[in-house]
C-alpha cells in the first residue's frame, strides 16, 4: 500500500467520523426541541396556576 491509498483510507474513516458525529447531533437537535417544548409548557401552566390560586408565582425571566 502506497501513501497515497493510506492517505485515502485515512480520509475515508475520517469521513465515517464525521457521519456518526452529524448523526448524533441531529439527535441532540430533536431532543432538544422537545425538551425546550416541555419546559415552555410547563411555564405556561405555572403561570396559569398562579392565576387561578391568586397567588401570583415569580415570572421566569
């Protein structure tokens, strides 16, 4: 094997890397989206109890 071919075996495992690494990004993406909706929601019926029991609770800022 030449240096050449051991350059392109390195770049292609390089590449594989980088595929794993994206795919799990694209994981912590979506979970974070989900995450951000429940806490949004959770905010929102936080607000709406401090309404309904007159007891006003802090606003998160």
């Amino acid at each position: 094997m030449n240096n050449e071919e051991k350059i392109l075996q390195l770049l292609e495992a390089q590449q594989e890397e980088f595929r794993k690494i994206n795919d799990r990004l694209e994981k912590l993406e979506e979970h974070a989206e989900v995450t951000r909706a429940g806490v949004n929601s959770l905010l929102d019926w936080a607000e709406e109890c401090g309404n309904v029991i007159k007891f006003p609770l802090p606003k998160v800022k």
